[in-house]
C-alpha cells in the first residue's frame, strides 16, 4: 500500500515553482552579466526539452500544429528580442540588457494559461489520459517559450563571445 502524500506537499511544490519562476521572470529586467557556462547549460537544456516536445507532437497529433505554430513565433520573437537587447560591459564585464516585454510577457501568458487550465479542472481529470487533455493553446505557448530562450540563449552567446574574443 502506497504512503498517502503529505497534507503540505502541494503547498511546498507550488511555493517552489513560484519562487523558480520569480526568478525567471527577474532575469528579464535590468543588466545582466554574461555567464557563458550557464549560457551553455541552458542552450543544452533547451534543445533536449524542445526535442522532447517534438517527439511528443508524434503522439499529441491534434497539439502538433499549435506547438509548431508556438515554435515559429517564438523563434520570430527571439530575434525580435535581439535586436531589441542592450550589450554593453561593466567593470569589465561583459553583459546584456534584454528587452523586458517581449519574455516577461510570454512568461505571464504561460502563467496565466496554466492558471485557467488548473482553474478549470484540466489537471485534475488525469493529465496523460490518452493525450486527449493535451491543449493545442496551451502546449503552442510552451513552445514558443523554449524557441524564445534557446534563440535567446545562442544569439546572446554568439554576440557576446564576439565582445570577449
């Protein structure tokens, strides 16, 4: 017989992925100094979890266009975005200042996606239920979301290693 779940452990998950995406969402405001090992990390991360996400659209065919969809505008957001970020350095540092509408926005439209599908009773009705509770929407805002940060994360390290070198 399995343990039954700790009364506290939803508060616990849902604090913690609030505070990780507080983070996420800090990162698009302000200077940043380039970190080129995390820059590297987060470009390996990126492209397994969107290689993940294509592999899935193999079995969620009815998410499949709104993922690539996602995937096309977030890959035209990320350049938009670079031509809208700041390079400059200080005290000899190398670093960026991003535009801050562009993936804050789609960090809270994510958020906010999430929030409804939670409100209405999606997740509760069993997520991997035949992939039939997929939605297009809400897997398309994923999408663009990780075409946005690896376009994001590979052109800030081609522009900055070109400052350093």
């Amino acid at each position: 017989m399995p343990a039954p779940m700790p009364v506290y452990l939803p508060w616990l998950m849902t604090a913690g992925f609030g505070w990780l995406y507080y983070r996420r969402i800090r990162r698009h405001f302000g200077w940043q100094p380039w970190r080129p090992v995390r820059n590297v990390v987060r470009i390996v991360l990126l492209s397994v979890l969107g290689l993940l996400l294509a592999w899935g659209a193999m079995y969620m065919r009815h998410a499949a266009p709104g993922m690539m969809l996602g995937a096309v505008a977030g890959i035209a957001l990320g350049l938009f975005g670079l031509k809208h970020t700041g390079f400059s350095a200080r005290d000899g540092r190398p670093g960026y200042t991003p535009n801050p509408w562009i993936g804050g926005m789609l960090s809270v439209v994510l958020v906010g996606r999430l929030a409804w599908r939670w409100y209405s009773g999606a997740f509760s009705q069993g997520m991997m239920s035949g992939g039939g509770n997929v939605s297009p929407l809400t897997m398309g805002l994923v999408a663009a979301l990780l075409s946005y940060g690896l376009v994001q994360a590979v052109g800030l390290g081609l522009r900055l290693r070109r400052a350093v070198v």
